[in-house]
C-alpha cells in the first residue's frame, strides 16, 4: 500500500509541480533526479516506519517517567486523560500544536546548521545544487529521526498528543514539496505568514544562513534570520564535500572530518 501511495505521489508532483515548474523554465530532466526519487520510495517504505517506532518508544518512556509507572493500562490512561489543550476548541488545538510544533523545528533545524554529525547529517538535504520539487525527498534517516524527536516530547510534556496533526499530514507533505519548487512564488502580503518558494530557496542559497522556518516565518521575523529580496540566489547547494552516491550520503553523519 505504502509503494503505491508513493507512486501516486511522484506522479501527481510530476503532473502538477513539475508542469507548474517548466512552466516558469526549469529543464524536463537533472542530474540526480534519480536518487532523489530512491529517497522518494525509502522514506516512507523504510524511514518512517523506523521513526515511527522510535518516536513510540520514546512517548512511552516519557509518559512512564512522568507518571512513574511502565503499566500498560496506566499508561494508556495517562495518555487519554484530558489536558489543558482538550478544553480549547478543535481549530484552537490544532492552530496551537501547528505553531508550538513549527516553533520547534526552527529551533531544531538552526542546531542542525551549527556543525558537526546534526549538520552532515542534514547537509545531505542541501545537497542538492538542482534543487526542485523532487529534491524535497532528500533527507538522511537521523535528519528525521532527531527533528521528529525535537517535536513529539516537547510536545507530549506540553499535553498534546501526537496524532493532533494526522489529518493535516498530506497537506503538510504537499506544501514541502512547494517549498522546493522552481517557482518563483513569493505569495504576496502572506509572505510573512506562509513558508513560500522563494523563502526558501533562499535557505538553500550557497550565500546565505537564513529562513529555517518550515510553515510560519515568523520565527525566522522573530530571530532575525528573514531574507527575502527580489531576486532569486545565484546558486543552492552546500559548499561541503558530500558524496553522492546514495549508500555514501547514508553513512556521511557518522564519518569524521580528516583533520
């Protein structure tokens, strides 16, 4: 089932971001758009079902050293007992756990700019000096991993559960893979309120250190890392050496510098 959404995905984007890129006069064909789409099949076949269970564990294990128990039944109902959250309306729920969980990861991903193994690892993403719709598939296991972490318990101590947002996935999904489209969308008066193309192309730009927002640029308004002038960066990609074969990329977060 998982191989066949993943199919649907590549051919929609193909049809609809890819259309709407030559559109504005990005080439048919790259190089690398090969790997990006074995990242394509390997997240959600391989990645994310590992996350996932991870990401599990470790809710259990914070609900159990909140409560002091590793009980089955007792943890199940730590986890349905009503929070604070729970009084709010479903829109006012759902709009607080989107901004708390964006906030965080601009906080996570500005870490995984500081350098050593949280930067090769995320360095794999910004690989990419093609950078398009597809590119968005580009990400190293423990990039997903630590970012999905960096939300769920913050999360989780705060009340939230970590489904809240499940509905809103594919729509989230659909609005990454925009992100990186070679379009030179700005969206208007919203660029200040929603992530556009150009915003974060910038965050790919070879010249600059910016726009870490994923949805809400108002952290990056916030933080003082917003740069969004008219015209586009010269180049995207990263000036350091990643490799690019695919097995190569998964073990470059785990090989040290030669001094």
């Amino acid at each position: 089932m998982a191989l066949v959404g993943v199919v649907v995905v590549l051919v929609l984007g193909a049809l609809i971001l890819g259309s709407l890129e030559r559109r504005y006069g990005a080439p048919s064909a790259r190089p690398e758009r090969g790997l990006d789409v074995t990242y394509a099949f390997l997240g959600p076949l391989l990645v994310r079902p590992l996350t996932r269970g991870v990401l599990f564990v470790v809710a259990v294990l914070v609900l159990a050293a909140l409560h002091g128990t590793f009980d089955r039944e007792a943890l199940r109902a730590a986890y349905e007992a009503p929070t604070w959250l729970d009084g709010l309306p479903r829109w006012a729920r759902v709009t607080v756990v989107l901004v708390v969980a964006d906030g965080l990861g601009y906080v996570a991903h500005r870490l995984f700019h500081r350098g050593g193994m949280l930067w090769r690892a995320h360095a794999i993403h910004h690989s990419s000096e093609h950078l398009d719709w597809l590119a968005s598939f580009r990400g190293h296991p423990l990039n997903e991993l630590l970012g999905g972490l960096a939300r769920v318990v913050p999360l989780l101590l705060l009340g939230a559960r970590p489904g809240e947002l499940a509905f809103l996935l594919p729509l989230l999904a659909a609005h990454g893979s925009l992100l990186h489209a070679r379009v030179p969308w700005r969206f208007g008066c919203l660029r200040f309120v929603i992530a556009s193309p150009a915003f974060h192309r910038w965050h790919h730009a070879l010249e600059r250190d910016c726009n870490y927002a994923g949805l809400f640029p108002i952290w990056d308004l916030l933080f003082d890392t917003y740069h969004l002038p008219p015209e586009p960066p010269a180049a995207t990609g990263t000036r350091d050496h990643v490799p690019r074969a695919l097995f190569a990329q998964l073990a470059h977060p785990f090989r040290r510098r030669p001094r």
